[in-house]
C-alpha cells in the first residue's frame, strides 16, 4: 500500500499531459478554422460587391447588350477591370493594400452570359493557414442578373 505523500505529484503529471497533447492543439484547430471562416466571410462579401456592381455597370444602353469590357463615361478602365479591383482592394481603383493579403487580381474570374443577361465572378486563392501545415483554396463565387 501506498502513501499519499509518493502520489501527490500524479495529478499535476495527468493536468500537464492532458493539456499539452489534449487542449493546445485543440485551441489552435479552432482558432485556425475561426481566422479561416472570417476570411472566407470576408472574400464571399468582396465577390458579392464586385458583382453587384458589375451587373450595374455592364448593361450598354446604346447597344442594349451586356459588355463587360466597355468603358463609362469619365472612368479609365472597363467594368470588368474595376469590379476586379472592387474585389481585391474594396474600390474600382486599383490602389492600396489588398483587403485580403492572400488574393490578388489572378485569382479573379469575370465572366458573362449575354443571353441570359448574367455576369458571373468568381475567386479561388490559395490560404495558409496562420501556424503553417496545409494549404487550402478558399472559393467564392457570385452571380447576379444584369440591371436594364
């Protein structure tokens, strides 16, 4: 039989060992799946905007068609390009920091359906995770009807 004075450290062992192998890796799953679904949220809202406002811009009243690559009035670009900087930098100009470090404008695809009267975007960039360990594609796609 055993004292109680030779087993006093074991519980503090089991704590330490449940902690370590247990609860740490726990915490970080979940803070990496977290920081990931925010970015996800974040991309999903910039592809929305970025179509939203290409479904404005890409009806051409004179021709009565849907072009993306046309140019309005007092703007330098077309509409394809500035709903791509929408996408990347959160305005139609191509200036400052991206909103997410992890996209950029090779990650964009514009597209559009003239018969249907649809434009289409969609993005897929790569993501790392914070602590490193494997690398996943974060995907976002919008469609929306053309406004006439």
């Amino acid at each position: 039989m055993r004292s109680k004075l030779n087993q006093r450290g074991g519980a503090f062992v089991e704590l330490l060992f449940v902690t370590i192998f247990v609860f740490i890796p726990l915490l970080i799953g979940t803070i990496e799946y977290g920081t990931a679904f925010v970015h996800h949220n974040s991309l999903t809202k910039s592809v929305r905007d970025g179509t939203r406002y290409l479904a404005s811009a890409a009806y051409d009243t004179n021709t009565r068609t849907v072009n993306i690559d046309r140019i309005l009035p007092g703007h330098t670009a077309s509409v394809k390009n500035e709903a791509i900087n929408l996408v990347v930098y959160g305005g139609i100009n191509s200036t400052g920091t991206p909103l997410l470090s992890f996209v950029d404008g090779g990650d964009v695809t514009v597209a559009n359906d003239p018969d249907a009267d649809h434009v289409r975007i969609t993005v897929e960039a790569p993501y790392n995770f914070l602590l490193g360990g494997s690398l996943i594609t974060l995907q976002a796609s919008s469609v929306m009807r053309v406004h006439r």
